[in-house]
C-alpha cells in the first residue's frame, strides 16, 4: 500500500542503529526497493551496507532462514506468523506489521462536519489500502443520522477514475478486488444498506466505486477482516461503551481514533482501546509521527518502529559494568568468617531493613 515509506523507513532506523541491511521488496512493487537504495547512496551510505535482493515468499523464506541478526517484516499475518516461527527457530529478533482493522470512534459531542469528513477520507485514502485507515465507524445513535447524511454527501461527490481530475484511483491489483467484492456482498446478505457505490468498474482499470454502507453489525465480513477497498463502514451505537466493546472486538490491533468535543474524554476512551496507538479527531496518522512508536496488538504484529523504542528495536543493549575502587578483594569474596556473615546482615538490614521489616522478618 506504501511500498516505497514501507521500505525507506525501517531501513533508515537499521542504519542509524549501525546496521547493514538487506532489503527485500514486495515482488508486487520491486523498483520501491532499487529506489530506495539508490537513494540512500546517492545520500552516502556507502556500497553494500544497504543491497537488494528480489524474490516471492521463498525468496524471503531464505532470507529469514540465514545469518540474519534481525527480521522487520510488513506484510499478512499468515507470513508474519511464519517469520515468527522461524525467528522463534534461530531465536533472532523480528518486528512485524501484519495489518488492521481500525476502528473509527464517532462521539456524541463530536465536530460532526470534521468526523463526516475524516471518516470519508480515511477510509477512501489511497483507494482504501492504507493499513491504519479506517475501516470501521461507530456512530452514537443520537448523531447518526446528521453524520450518515453528511458522510453521503461528500462520498456521492467523489469522482474515481486515471488522471488528475479524480479523488480516488484505482485498486492496487487484481487479487484485491475479489475480496472487496466478496465483503461488499456478503454483507448485503446479511442485511446491510448500499448507501452509495458498492461496485466494480473494470471498463478501463480496476477500480471499484467510493462506497458508503451502512446498517451493519458484527456478523459480516466487512466489520471483521481486513477489507482494504475505497468503503467507508458506519454501524450505530447506543452509546461510547457500545463502540469501545465493539471496536475492541477484532482480532486486529493497529491503531484507532476517537473523535470527540471534548479532549481529555477522548484520551481516557483511549486508553481502553486495544490498539498500538490512538488518533483524537484524526486519524491515519500515527505512522507519520517519526518520534511516536508505531506497532500493532493482537493479529495487527509485534514490536514497534519509529521513536526511540524502535530505533532501540535495531540494536542489542549491552551494558558494560566497571569496578571503580581497584582494591585487592572485595568485603564479601571467600573464604568467609563469622565477621562476614554479620557484615551481610548488617547490609541487608541497611538496604531493605525497612520492608523486610514489614513483612516480619526482622523484629
């Protein structure tokens, strides 16, 4: 969805953190690794520190299965899962970011014009394959209707298509849009409301119509696995408890957003949510925070990048402890004497006397 910053950036951390890297693209978008590449020598990074090498699954299998310090991996949680156990194998470090299903937190007292329109963008963003984007709405029943009519509005007026007079191009390749079809109708099955769009239009590319659907629950595919089409997914809620239950119920964890009038409510419905990281009255956003970590929970992956935590993540902690006295022995080496025994004590009693006297060791 963003080969090329999915690229750029854990390799940029890898070299900060004095490593070497080997870059393997997704065999759907190869030339974004050479770029990179390229890039970092024209910036300096001198020749074979940062190489490329090209390949399907196997191709990576054999990567992991190598001298490899380190393994940063974006990409399914079937593969991920893989990764995992062969890391697990070796024992090495991995970092994985395996995909969401972010949920999208529409408060009673929310900027209804501002939720309307982050809702639709962040949901069509990129034709919808954008791994932190939105693909699931809760709405507080007492703004539903204002929020659905606003979110109709702007999505009706979306133009699709190639060039630059569009909103939103076309799907990234052909093994996308049968899963989109397949949850668009799946939930139609089930009872759900094409408000807008919920179509192909294959005539000159792939593309599929900016959706809106509605009258949703969690029964259907669309509100549970990863759909990564141009839909934006609204399903009324009594209350902000409904919609912090519901957006925890998935078996993905990456990130979140809570739109809301008043700040610090948003950060406490936050705090409950079972997500790498939080947007309030935004969203999309949290990878885009170099100083922020970003990683997921649940199926969504393991580990972090970006902040001091995931540059960290690229390096092996070793601390080097210096004897800074330099005398002949130390008070408490062998052999022991009676002296010694009532030294220790004494240090104990000094050190954790106080505790240990709560809990009735020393009367």
């Amino acid at each position: 969805n963003g080969p090329f910053s999915l690229a750029m950036n854990p390799t940029v951390q890898a070299l900060l953190a004095g490593n070497a890297v080997i870059l393997k693209p997704s065999e759907v978008a190869p030339y974004s690794g050479d770029w990179a590449v390229r890039l970092l020598r024209e910036a300096g990074v001198p020749e074979g520190v940062v190489q490329t090498v090209h390949g399907d699954g196997e191709t990576g299998a054999a990567l992991v299965s190598g001298n490899i310090q380190k393994i940063s991996f974006t990409g399914s949680v079937r593969t991920g899962k893989r990764i995992a156990a062969a890391c697990a194998e070796r024992l090495i470090p991995y970092t994985l970011e395996l995909g969401g299903k972010d949920a999208m937190i529409v408060c009673e007292d929310a900027d209804l014009e501002r939720a309307a329109g982050g809702a639709v963008f962040n949901s069509i963003l990129n034709s919808g394959h954008v791994c932190m984007g939105v693909e699931r709405v809760y709405v507080v029943e007492s703004v539903a209707d204002e929020f659905e009519e606003r979110v109709r509005k702007i999505v009706g007026e979306l133009r699709y298509g190639s060039g630059d007079d569009v909103d939103v191009g076309s799907v990234f390749w052909d093994r996308q849009l049968p899963i989109i079809e397949r949850h668009i109708e799946d939930a139609k099955a089930k009872g759900a409301e094409i408000v807008v769009g919920g179509e192909a239009d294959t005539r000159d590319g792939l593309f599929y119509k900016p959706t809106f659907v509605r009258n949703l629950d969690h029964s259907m595919e669309l509100m549970q696995e990863e759909t990564f089409g141009p839909i934006v997914s609204v399903m009324r809620v009594a209350d902000e408890e409904e919609a912090i239950r519901l957006a925890n119920d998935s078996r993905y964890g990456l990130s979140g957003s809570v739109w809301t009038g008043n700040i610090q409510k948003g950060v406490e419905i936050a705090k409950r949510l079972e997500t790498g990281s939080v947007v309030i009255n935004d969203a999309s956003m949290a990878y885009g925070a170099p100083e922020a970590p970003f990683g997921g929970m649940k199926d969504s992956g393991v580990g972090q990048v970006n902040g001091l935590g995931g540059l960290r993540g690229y390096t092996h902690q070793q601390p080097i402890l210096i004897d800074r006295w330099a005398v002949k022995k130390e008070r408490f080496w062998y052999p022991h004497t009676g002296k010694t025994i009532e030294e220790i004590d004494g240090m104990i009693r000094l050190i954790y006397g106080s505790a240990l006297k709560r809990l009735g060791f020393f009367s």
